[in-house]
C-alpha cells in the first residue's frame, strides 16, 4: 500500500472521535483519538493544525488526499467540525470514516460497518444529526463494558486505560489504521471482510 506525505485535494475525510486536553488522555472515549495518532505515524504527519474548530493535516492514501482531522469540540459536539471539513472541500458523507470508541465490543475488537445508527454514541448522535445522516462507514474500536450495570458509563469511558485493556485497545488502534486504508483502496466491503 502506497503512503505519502502532502496531498493536493481532498477526496476523504477520516474524522477521529475524542475529547481534547490532557485529562482525557490514554482514556476509553479517546481510541479514536488514538487511531488518529497511530494513522499520523503510518503515514509521517502530524494532526497539528487548527481548523475546522480541530486539529487537521492531510495526507495520502491509496493515491487518495484524505483529511484526517481530530474535533476540538469535546464529542457531543464532533458534528459541527465535521461539517465545516466536509463543506470547505465539498466531500460526500460517504466519503467521511468516522473511527470512535465502541462500548458493545470486547476491548481491542474492531468492527467496520458501511453505515448505522448512533448505538447512544453522543459523537455518532451529532454528527448523523448535523452531517446529513446514517451513510458513512465507520471503524468501532472496541473498549469494553462496565463491569457491573451500577458502574456509571460516563465514569467508564472517561477512566485511564491500564493493564491488558490498554494494550488491546493500543493495538486496535493501530489496527484501524490498516482498515481505514482498506476501506478507501478496496471499498467498505473488503474492510468489513476482512475485519469483522
């Protein structure tokens, strides 16, 4: 697979969901800020400049220029910087990947769909809502569910990964990067075929 630094147009944007500043670091809710960083590295850029009301950098991918882009927002909120990125470079919905963490899957299981509902996800809810709907692929990052149904999910997913499941959820991150190039070479398809 063929990676390069600069790109000239966009014709993808992969967007990774987070909250920002150092208290969210290393925590559940941030994977897909993880995989924003294990794509940065693949490909030997940094996601370091602000726009868009995020942090963005372009890069290619497949002979593809793909923005990837890190919403400053906080998440509920990741609709209203995705728009803006999708606006200025006149990108289709679905030609956005979304990459977030997944709460339903075992730590460090990947999942690819081509399209869906929020799941309750707060970063899924706006974007479908501000984004123009349900149709763009996405990559779920599996986190792992509260050990018992009175651990509150908010303090779950804002917790500090440790132990095996940070690990696992490292190593889906750096697996991600390889289903997000597979999904913009070889279509949504072949990703879902060969990661779920």
């Amino acid at each position: 697979m063929f990676w390069r630094k600069k790109s000239s147009s966009v014709s993808w944007i992969a967007v990774f969901l987070g909250n920002p500043g150092k208290q969210y670091d290393n925590t559940r809710h941030n994977a897909g800020f993880l995989a924003g960083d294990a794509t940065a590295m693949r490909t030997g850029v940094k996601i370091n400049r602000i726009k868009f009301s995020s942090l963005t950098t372009s890069a290619t991918i497949g002979g593809q220029g793909v923005l990837l882009i890190k919403p400053q927002t906080y998440m509920n909120l990741s609709g209203g910087a995705l728009w803006q990125a999708m606006a200025f470079y006149r990108v289709p919905l679905e030609n956005v990947i979304v990459v977030f963490d997944d709460v339903s899957l075992p730590p460090g299981k990947l999942r690819v769909r081509r399209k869906g509902s929020s799941g309750g996800h707060n970063g899924l809810k706006d974007i479908i809502k501000k984004c123009g709907g349900e149709d763009f692929p996405r990559i779920k990052i599996g986190v792992g569910s509260p050990p018992h149904e009175d651990y509150e999910m908010a303090d779950w997913v804002l917790a500090k990964l440790s132990g095996e499941d940070r690990k696992l959820i490292a190593k889906a991150a750096e697996d991600s990067v390889d289903a997000l190039e597979t999904i913009i070479i070889q279509g949504v398809d072949s990703a879902m075929a060969k990661y779920n």
